[in-house]
C-alpha cells in the first residue's frame, strides 16, 4: 500500500492548498467546449476508497451501488461523494459523504491526495480524493445505498507498483 500512496505523490504533486472565496468554494466557472459562453458548474467530490485485502495482497476499491428508486443516479455503480457545501473543502466534502452512505468514519481515513478534476455527465466538476481505509472496514449502508463491491484492481498494475519505490 505504501508502493501506491508514493506512487501516487509522486505523479501527482500536490499543489499548495489555497482556499478560494467563499462565493467561488461551491461553483466554478468554466469554458466547455462547443459551448458558449462559459458555464458555472457545481463542484462535487467522490472519495476513491482503497485498501490492501488481506489474504491476497491486492488493491482493492469499494464502490456503492444507489438503489433504482433514487431520483438522481438510480442504479449506478459508484464511489461515495456528492456536491460540496458552502465552506467546505473537496477532502472534507468526500469525507462527509463517505461518512453518511457508507458509515466510514474520518478517522479512519488517510488521505492520499486530491486528483485532477473532471467534468460528470451531470455537469458537476467532481474532484476524487484518493485515500486508503482499513482493510476490515465494514460498511453500514445508508438509504440512499442499495449495496456495496468490493473490486480488486490489478489490471491497474497496482500491485506492481512496489518496483516505484523511492529510494
């Protein structure tokens, strides 16, 4: 796990943490292509849950599926997040919503890092935050989660990443 987190700091530098203005923490503006003129898009996040599975070794992800009757995302397989809250941050925003689907506690999160974020096709600027959790975590499913997987990820290359090492 330790080969991954390195890995992953060293693709990703972090950039300074910088908080914007408050009227500019929940939406951002931005140009979409062959769409004018630029759109203001709610920011949300999604937090990459990853953990070591004890009797194999591997990477794995715990992914949440929404129940069918769900207004919004029936049906679909994915991480837990949502829409960030007037003051806060995309890593506090993944937290809370990991914390009311699924019952993962913050204290039991390490956080990895931020990742580039990415237009949904809700148009919503989701950021994912990668973080590792405890291998014997057991979710608590909410409401709003019908069930959850748990996905190894060695077509990842994953577990090959302890030749990364830094020295």
């Amino acid at each position: 796990m330790e080969a991954l987190i390195d890995a992953f700091l060293t693709a990703c530098p972090q950039p300074p943490q910088q908080q914007p203005p408050p009227e500019q923490h929940v939406f951002t503006t931005t140009t979409i292509p062959n769409i004018t003129p630029p759109v203001t898009l709610r920011k949300a996040a999604v937090l990459l849950p990853l953990f070591e599975h004890p009797e194999d070794g591997q990477i794995h992800c715990l992914l949440t599926v929404r129940p069918s009757h769900m207004r919004s995302h029936a049906g679909e397989v994915c991480f837990p997040g949502g829409k960030v809250e007037e003051g806060e941050t995309v890593v506090q925003t993944a937290m809370r919503e990991a914390w009311e689907e699924i019952g993962l506690a913050p204290e039991a999160v390490r956080v990895v890092g931020e990742m580039t974020p990415t237009l949904s096709l809700h148009l919503l600027e989701v950021t994912p935050v990668l973080a590792v959790i405890p291998a014997d975590f057991a979710p608590r499913l909410q409401p709003e989660v019908r069930s959850f997987l748990l996905v190894g990820c060695p077509a990842l290359g994953w577990r090959r990443l302890s030749q990364h090492r830094k020295a």
